[in-house]
C-alpha cells in the first residue's frame, strides 16, 4: 500500500482519522469494498455483545437437563476447537 506500519496502528487504534483516500487504498489491498471495511469498524464495538439469537440459544441450554447441557456443550467445544485449528 505504500504506507508505513506506524501509521496502520496510528489508524486502528484511532489516533489518526481514516481518510476517504486511505479507505479506499486499504479496501484494494485488502480486496474488500469501502462498505465492507468501514462497517467492519462500525461492528467491531458491538463484538463483545452476542447476539440476541445467541443469547436465546444460551437461555434454552440452560432450561435443559444437566448432561444434555453438557453434551450440547462439548458439541459446541468441538466446533471452536476445529475452528481455531483451521485459522
């Protein structure tokens, strides 16, 4: 992209404003549109919030007996674990 690192973590970390420019020169390299990369700024503040379907899940494992809680559980552990050895 032709910038240095310092001012990518000046950027991220909000210290330096985004300019329409460097959106759009982030959104080539990153082979994303300007939409897809500024809403991602936007969404990342709700990212420790889960979702309301999420936490409906949550809510109807919880009304489950015990050991099918768990099992529902290691299911969903499973997952992640693939998850994150495919990353």
């Amino acid at each position: 992209m032709g910038i240095v690192q310092t001012i990518v973590s000046a950027i991220e970390t909000n210290a330096l404003k985004l300019s329409a420019e460097m959106a759009i020169r982030f959104a080539l390299a990153l082979g994303v549109s300007t939409d897809d990369l500024l809403m991602a700024a936007k969404r990342k503040g709700r990212a420790n919030q889960p979702s309301r379907k999420v936490l409906r899940r949550l809510e109807l494992i919880e009304s489950l007996p015990v050991h099918q809680q768990q099992t529902v559980l290691k299911t969903i552990d499973s997952m992640l674990k693939g998850l994150r050895s495919a990353s």
